[in-house]
C-alpha cells in the first residue's frame, strides 16, 4: 500500500514539473512571437518613415522649365555659373556632390507630405515643394496643416496629389546640376535645393 502511495505520489509530482515546462515553454514562444510582431512593427514604422525621405522614383533632372510666375531671385548667394557642394542630400548620390547653379529664384519652399495620385503609398515631409508647383497657390504663402493640390512632377504620382503641408519657408531656392557621388549620369537641372543645403567650399 506504501508503495502504491508512493508512486501515485511520484506520478503527481512528474505531472505537475510537466505542466509546468509546457506553461513556461508556451510563455516563451508567445513572449518570442510578441518580439517579432514588435520587430515587424518597427521594421514597418521605419519603413513608413524611409518613404518620407526615399526619393528613388524622383525624376532627378528636369526640362529646366519653370513654373509660370516663379521669379528669378534679385540677389542670390550663388549666381548662375557658381559651383558649390551639396551638404544635404534628398536622394542617394546627392549628398556632398559638387553641383553647378543653373537657376536661382525667390519664393515659398514647402516640405510636404500627400497621397500619390497612382496609388502608392504615402509619401512624407518631401523636400521641397514651391509655392507656383501648387494648384491653388495665390498671393498669400500656405501654412502648416493646409491641403493642396500639387501641380510638380518630382516623383510618380505627385503631379495632381492631394497634399499637407508640412512647413514652409521663404527663401531662395536652386536649380543644380550635379554628379552623383555614386556614379552613374549627370543630373541636370535638379529641382530644388535651398540656399542652406549648398555651400561654396
């Protein structure tokens, strides 16, 4: 009888140490799970966050047109002809480029965030729109949180978007063209750099 008691005793002790690994096991593959649904929300939130500044799709040379009513600018700090290094790139290959002044004008410059016309996801805090590029654009500059229309073709599905303005600013914006420092063509008439991002050494 001892000895039954014993091992029914035993078999109760084995059985609960093994409920108790499955328990913890289980715990560590849902903390486990957790974390990687955690990673892939970062990895996502990072990712959203890389398309405000991932300008693969820009058309990084252009015509050289400019919009209707964009003043050439009476005293800028690089005249046309002027060569300077980019200090602040919006695109691989841009930053620390040498580039060459082929426009200098006054306006509005606009970092903007909106939702391509071709479907793509969101774009945000792209640099730079300017206040003629915008279809509603009057006398008066935009201010944080308006929505516009954008009438600029830097990038896919940008041209006709709806946007929000992020920020603005009054100043001289450039027209560069520039080497990418990561081979590749020369880009011509780049659309658009600001007198910050530029430097004469």
């Amino acid at each position: 009888m001892k000895g039954f008691l014993l091992s029914v005793i035993l078999l109760v002790f084995a059985v609960g140490i093994t409920a108790c690994s499955n328990s913890e096991g289980g715990e560590e593959i849902q903390n486990n799970e957790n974390s990687e649904g955690a990673n892939e929300e970062m990895n996502s939130e990072g990712s959203d966050e890389g398309e405000g500044t991932d300008h693969s799709d820009m058309n990084h040379s252009s015509s050289g047109e400019v919009p209707e009513g964009l003043k050439e600018a009476d005293d800028p700090t690089y005249r046309v002809g002027d060569e300077t290094t980019i200090t602040e790139g919006h695109m691989a290959g841009m930053e620390g480029a040498k580039a060459t002044i082929t426009g200098a004008y006054d306006t509005v410059a606009y970092v903007v965030s909106y939702e391509p016309a071709n479907g793509a996801e969101r774009i945000t805090d792209h640099k730079w729109v300017i206040h003629e590029e915008i279809e509603e654009a009057g006398n008066r500059p935009f201010e944080s949180g308006d929505e516009v229309t954008l009438n600029a073709s830097h990038m896919k599905g940008m041209d006709g978007s709806t946007a929000t303005i992020e920020s603005a600013k009054e100043t001289t914006v450039y027209m560069v063209d520039f080497e990418n420092t990561g081979g590749g063509k020369k880009v011509e008439n780049h659309k658009w750099v600001t007198e910050e991002e530029l430097s004469a050494e």
